[in-house]
C-alpha cells in the first residue's frame, strides 16, 4: 500500500510515528545510573547545549529540513568570513590559441635566422618544372551565325569597384545574348567608398569590346531617340526590375523576358551578382567570351601596364624574368570592416571606429550587436597584415633577393606596416615604385584605373598570391589559367591554420611556418613527384634540428657498452645469423656490427663508432629526438598532402655503411635472419656513411618489402650531411616508378626469399640525386633507387623513414612483418567497431597533424 506523506481530509491515512520516550534510565548532568550510580556525565558547555536543542528540535520537526539550504549557506558565508581572500587562487583569463595578433613577436624570433640566410636557391626558380601550357586548352569559339531581330534593349547600372564591375559586365552580356536583346554599353555607378567617376571607355576599349562580341551580341553605346521619347529621355522612367542576388537564367526568361517583349526597353539597377553561376553551358559561354576575350582594358591603361610589366621582368633578370606578385588588401576601410584588432593600441581603435562610422554608419554600433575579434581571426575572417604576408613568403622558401609585385590600395599605417615585409623583401615593388609620378598622373585619382594596371601586372607574374578573396583574386585565377593553358600557379593560403601557426611559440625556423598552410607540396611538386617519383624539399630541417639528431646518435654511441652484444649484421650473406637479438629489436634501441668488425680473437679491429653497421627499430618510438621528427607536425602534413589517411610507421634504424655492407631492415628478416642487399628497404633508418669506407645499396623499390594492396609505401630521406656523388648519394630512375613493381620479397613455407630474379638496370638511367643538409628526398615505393659507396673523405650523414597506409589498403600476408602487423591492425579494427568515439578521438583529435601512427601507440594503447 503507498503511504502519503501529506494530511488528507476524511481519510484514514498512518500517522507519523510518535517521538520516543525518554527513558527512565536516562543519565543527566551531575547524577548517576539508577542501577549503579558508578557513572557521572560531565557538565555540558552552552554551544553543547545549544547543539542538543537544535538536533532535538530538528529531529521532533522534520519540516525545518526546509531550511536546510539556508542554513548551509549561512554556515559558508561565516566560514568565507574567516578566511583570507589572498589564499584564493586567481583565475586569469587565457585567450584561445591563434585568437590574438602574435606575429610580430613571431618575426622577432625568427629574424636572425632571415637575416643570416645565405641560400642561394630561390623558390621561384623551381616554380614549374614542365613549361606552361600542353594541358588545357580555351573552348571558346565567337560564333559566324547572324543575329535575329533584337527583342529591345537592356540597360544595366554596374556597381562595386573594378572588378565587380566586371563581375555585371559579363553577366549583363550573357543575359543579353540569352533573352536575344540589345544591351547598351553598362553604366558604372558611382559609389560612395570607391569614389570612382570612370566610366566604360575610360577603362575599357569599347570599340574592341563591340567588335569582338558583334556575332553574338548586339551592344550599342546609346538607345535610339525614338524609344526614349516615351520615356522624356529620362532613365529613371524607365520599368526597373529590382532582381534578387544569384537569380537563375530561368528567371530571365520567365520574368523579364515578357516585360522586355512589352516595353522594348528595361532597367536592370543595381546588376552585380545578379545571375547564378549554375547556368547552361551557352550562357556560360558569353561569359567567358566577355570576360577573356572582348573584356580589354582601354590603350592609357593597358599601356601603363604592359610598361610595368616590362619593368618587372627587367628588374628580375637573374630570375629569368619570373617575379611573384601579391594582392594584399590591408586598406584603412578593409582593417575597419573586419574588426579585427592588430598591434596598433588605441590609436588604431580611434582609426578603425572613426572608419567604420564614416562608411557604415550605425552597422556595428547596434543595440545587441556583439564584436569578437578573437573568434574573427580563429574563423581565418581577418586580413593578412604585410608582416604576415612575408613571413608566409619567407617559410615557402622565397628569399630575399626575390621580386615582388605589391597590388593594393592605401595600405593603413603604411610606415609601420610594411616596415617589416620591406625588411624580408627588400626588392618589393609598386606601382607607384616603377613609375613616375608624371605616368600615374593620369590614373592617380581614379581607383579603378589604378586597380586596373595592377591587374595587368598580377596577370603576367609567375605567381600570384591572393591573402583576403574577393572579385579581384578570383577573376585573375581564372584569367592565368585560361592564358598559360592551366598552369598558373596561385597561391591561396588557408587562413585559419595561418593563425594558428603564427600564435605557436614552439616554431623555432622560418620554414616550420609555411607547414601546414598548403599542405606541404603544391599542386607543381605534387606533379613532379606523380612525374619523376621524387621530389626534394630543401631546408625541410633546421641546422639546430640536424645537429640536434646527429648529436644524439653520438650519445647513444658513447652509452653503448660493447661487451653487452656481439650481434652481427651482414647485407651479403643471406644465411647469416638467426640471432634472437635482431628480431627482438623492433621495439628496442639495438647496435649491430659490422660483418668485419671483429678479428678471429672477437676483439674489434677499429673503434666502435667505425664498427656499428646500423642502430635500430624503434628509435622513432623510444627516443625522444628521433620520436620528435619522426611524428613531426611537418611530416605528417606533408602525408598528408600525398593522400595518407591513417599512416603507419613499421620501425625504424640509424645505419653506419661500412666497407662492402649493404643495407637491410627489419622488413627483410625472417625469425630474426639477416639477408643479402636485394632485401634492402627503407622503412625508417638513420644512415651513417663513414667518410672512405661507406657501403653500397643496390637497385630496389622499397614496395618490395613493405607492399600492401594497393601500394602505399612513401619514402622519406632526410639529409643530414651534404649528400653528393663522392659521398654516396642517391641515385634514382626518374619516372621508374610508372613501370609498377617489378617483384616482391615473400615469406612461405621455404623461408624468405624474392619471387623472381633482379632484373638488370642500365647505370646510364640513373640520375644523381644531390642535396643540401636539411633537405627532404621523398621517394614513391616503386622508384627504383640505389646508393654507391662512400669514396670521399667527407661523411655522409642521413635519416630516412618509410610510411604506408592503413586505410583503404591491405597489407599482403605473405610479407615478412605479418605478425607483427596484423596483430596492430585486428585490434585496431576491434576497437574502431567497439569503440568509434574513442578510437577516432584518439586517431584524428589532432587536426593539425599529430596523426602519424606507430605500432608501438596501439600496442600500448589496446593490446593491454
């Protein structure tokens, strides 16, 4: 039966228990037991009294539990009381990483090393590796047919700056030609920040523009007098269709078509962005025909350009010619309409509210309206200042002795601003620096002209940097790619990782900023590497970095006793030792001699750090430095670049090539036993090539070892030590790789062994692939590639890793890491199905690259 706590009226319901009685034996204060009288209580204090009858009364009135909060909140605020606030700790507010402009503090870091750059290689020197064009070609075609009769006239009004302008233009065009009208040359409206009163023909050549659109457009300059009578020559009289932003072509013709029937003359104002771009390919076409074609910057103005054009590639004569330009849009009205806060303090708050009141009046000081310049700049919405713009520049390996065309307008605080990217670049040139003053008089008042001739210089570099979006950049991407057949390498930064990275005070070298920002490889060396199946990426590593490794390995070295093994690796007997101490290396820190090492006493013949063959598996794993570049940020961006998803790193070693030793891996054993150098593969390694006595490393493909279906395998070779001929470079077969693989090494029944026998290769097919300390060689797996011996007196140093896949592929089971390998991979496919949220928190919670994984990580991980 329930039982209510409540009275309820008229019915029976259980009273509450009674209060229990005293007991006759009770004992009180200054008396004793009614049996023995031995016992006495002490006399009670009046808080113990007081304490009786608050738990008396609490106990016989449960109601006054009510009161319960309160009086916990009395006893705090008497507790708080007593205590002294500066025992508190204060809780101070940390903005989010990238939210707060950092990069001049990052420029003063990173200076020294700008200044002390001494390269002699330039970025745009190694821009494109094929010549432009043989790719893409314009389809464009002006049409022969006559015109019909025209259905009446369109007359648009073009607002916006120069290129939205253009933007109506071409849309105006492609209308006209589709409803079968004529359209009178646009009218540019005047606007208010702009403040341009150019009109068509002073900007474009208006004959050329006629002329070449005459098949398929008629254009007119003005409507016949007889059709404005009606109108009391008055524009403004005529029908205005006010048509939404991004209408379809649909719409042209359902709407506007029958009214244009009807009255023979209609008003499109305002018409910027007024068509979709999802239009048919005929509408489409009187786009481009417009816009690549009849669209011709009239002869002041393309005169100007093409001069300054000229001067530039004078000026970069020692490149070729070649100049790199950059669209930076930092105006006084762009800073202002971002809201984003820089580094000019309260002058440059007066500035920017002053600013945003002059154009915007009333938009950014409404009731309710909330500014977070923090979240601004994380969502990559802030303007790249010049400082940015050059440190970018900087860490993508373009030099100080690099030329560099600036568009823009009035940059805000000139003086300060650009300060710092003049300092990085100091060849930058404007157009207010190529030309006199007396050339640009008849353009300086007029801001389209103006953006005109710096559209004719940005179309004609060799590359072209685009740091905010907008009408300008978008319009010169397509008009590059339409004129160089598709190859015109642009630049556009991905802003939200450049905040980011310019906030990290860990970065230690200008080359670390430009990591992460496209990926690591651009389209062009994406098209080198698919081409020859490699590609160099010098300065991919810091002096500091490269000393940092070899110096570690000389540590180990010094800590290693050699007493405490005697293991031998040999590359060329395939029947060597089958050792429990080479197979049990893969996840420990192992030495491994030469084979010559030792004399017939077992003493060795040289010091130890001559002696060692190789120091490996899991050094990547084990030791931090080596850990360190191993799981690099940098490293896995440029993974990621090639289209890694979930990379593996199988093991990794530090090798000595000494006289007449080969290389081998790990991936070439079988229960520990060494084999010949057709084993060779280089998963991860670290190769040390004593100056005289270095080895060699026969043709191989590193799929060979490390395949899986399909194959993944990447090589990545770090040069620690100038690598040249004499040294022992590396030697590879450009565009090998495209053959496929040419045989595999397989683990059976009969032990280890290569499905079929070496082909022989041609030495004249090879090429010497020279590099700098600090360089990165990245190796597809089928490239096939050696290495000869070390005849100089100079050591070679390197580091080398091996990456394949494990998303999307499988790894063959008849390789010689099954074991290990598939135990990695079933766990991991056990605990994606059991675990999804986990393991993808764990897989892919760092976004910005930490994603490279080892097996090591999931053994720890998951198989406890």
């Amino acid at each position: 039966m329930a039982y209510n706590r409540l009275p309820s009226s008229g019915h029976n319901s259980p009273s509450p228990p009674q209060s229990p009685l005293r007991s006759p034996n009770r004992l009180r204060p200054g008396g004793r037991s009614s049996k023995s009288g031995r016992f006495t209580q002490p006399p009670r204090t009046l808080p113990q009294r007081l304490t009786g009858i608050l738990l008396s009364v609490l106990l016989r009135r449960q109601g006054i539990f009510l009161f319960a909060p309160l009086l916990y909140i009395s006893g705090m605020l008497f507790y708080m009381g007593t205590v002294s606030f500066d025992v508190v700790p204060v809780i101070k507010h940390r903005p989010a990483v990238g939210s707060v402009y950092r990069s001049p503090q990052l420029y003063a870091k990173l200076r020294p090393e700008m200044d002390a750059d001494s390269s002699s290689t330039d970025a745009i020197l190694t821009i494109w590796k094929h010549p432009k064009g043989a790719e893409w070609r314009p389809c464009l075609s002006n049409s022969s047919e006559g015109l019909p009769e025209s259905n009446g006239y369109v007359y648009v009004e073009a607002n916006g700056g120069l290129n939205q302008q253009r933007t109506s233009i071409c849309n105006a065009v492609a209308v006209a030609g589709y409803l079968n009208a004529t359209l009178v040359i646009p009218n540019f409206h005047f606007h208010s920040i702009w403040r341009d009163p150019s009109k068509f023909t002073d900007i474009y050549d208006e004959d050329y523009f006629v002329s070449t659109l005459k098949n398929d457009v008629r254009i007119v300059n003005t409507i016949p007098e007889y059709f404005m009578e009606r109108f009391d020559h008055n524009m403004s009289n005529v029908y205005n269709f006010r048509i939404k932003a991004w209408s379809p072509i649909g719409y042209y013709k359902d709407a506007v078509l029958p009214k244009l029937l009807e009255e023979k003359v209609i008003r499109i104002s305002p018409f910027a962005n007024r068509l979709s771009f999802d239009a048919p390919p005929t509408v489409q076409r009187l786009r481009c025909l417009a816009n690549y074609q009849a669209l011709r910057f009239s002869n002041p103005v393309l005169t100007m350009g093409e001069t300054l054009v000229a001067r530039m590639k004078e000026r970069s004569a020692n490149s070729s010619g070649k100049y790199v330009s950059v669209h930076l849009r930092f105006e006084e009205d762009m800073v202002a309409f971002s809201c984003c806060v820089f580094d000019g303090g309260g002058k440059e708050k007066e500035d920017m509210d002053a600013a945003r009141e002059r154009g915007w009046k009333g938009k950014f000081t409404k009731r309710g309206r909330v500014i977070r310049p923090g979240a601004i700049r994380l969502n990559g919405k802030c303007p790249l200042t010049p400082l940015e713009v050059g440190l970018m520049l900087r860490g993508m390996g373009f030099d100080k002795s690099t030329f560099i065309f600036l568009a823009s307008g009035k940059i805000y605080d000139a003086e300060r601003n650009m300060a710092p990217l003049l300092e990085m670049f100091p060849l930058l040139q404007t157009k207010e620096m190529l030309a006199s003053q007396e050339e640009l008089a008849p353009f300086q008042n007029y801001s389209s002209r103006m953006a005109a001739i710096d559209y004719t210089v940005c179309l004609h570099s060799e590359v072209f940097v685009t740091t905010q979006g907008g009408n300008f950049p978008h319009f010169l991407l397509g008009h590059r790619r339409y004129l160089y057949g598709g190859h015109s390498q642009t630049i556009k930064p991905d802003k939200r990782k450049l905040a980011l990275l310019f906030d990290n005070p860990n970065i230690g070298r200008i080359q670390s900023v430009v990591m992460g920002i496209l990926g690591n490889l651009s389209p062009d060396q994406l098209m080198s590497f698919q081409s020859q199946g490699y590609i160099v990426l010098e300065s991919f590593s810091s002096p500091e970095e490269v000393n940092e490794m070899r110096s570690r390995m000389d540590q180990l070295l010094d800590e290693f006793d050699c007493s405490s093994s005697a293991s031998i690796f040999s590359t060329k007997n395939q029947k060597n030792t089958t050792d429990d101490y080479f197979f049990d290396s893969a996840e420990k820190v192992s030495f491994f001699f030469e084979e010559k090492a030792f004399d017939d006493d077992g003493n060795l013949k040289q010091p130890k750090q001559l002696s060692i063959n190789k120091v490996g598996h899991a050094l990547h794993e084990i030791d931090p430095v080596f850990k360190k570049f191993s799981f690099s940020e940098e490293l896995s961006n440029l993974l990621k670049s090639l289209n890694y998803k979930r990379p593996v790193i199988i093991q990794s070693m530090y090798i000595f090539k000494n006289t007449l030793t080969y290389v081998v891996h790990l991936s070439t054993c079988e229960s520990g036993v060494a084999h010949s150098a057709e084993s060779v593969s280089d998963v991860e390694e670290f190769l040390f090539q004593q100056p005289g006595i270095g080895g060699e490393v026969v043709p191989h493909q590193d799929n060979s070892f490390l395949y899986t279906e399909p194959t993944t395998c990447t090589g990545l070779w770090l040069a620690l030590e100038d690598a040249t001929i004499l040294n022992g470079c590396i030697w590879a077969i450009p565009g090998s790789h495209k053959d496929g693989l040419v045989r595999r090494f397989l683990r059976d029944e009969e032990g280890v062994h290569f499905d079929r026998p070496s082909p022989s290769y041609d030495q004249k097919d090879f090429v010497p692939i020279e590099v700098k300390a600090g360089s990165l060689v990245v190796i597809h797996g089928d490239l096939i590639h050696q290495s000869f011996e070390n005849q100089s007196s100079k050591s070679r140093h390197a580091y080398s890793l091996h990456a394949v896949d494990t998303v999307g592929c499988k790894w063959a089971p008849d390789n010689c890491l099954e074991t290990l390998y598939l135990m990695i991979m079933i766990k991991l496919a056990k605990v994606i199905n059991i675990f999804p949220l986990i393991a993808g928190f764990v897989l892919f919670s760092g976004s910005e690259g930490k994603w490279i994984l080892s097996h090591s990580t999931f053994l720890d991980l998951y198989l406890g």
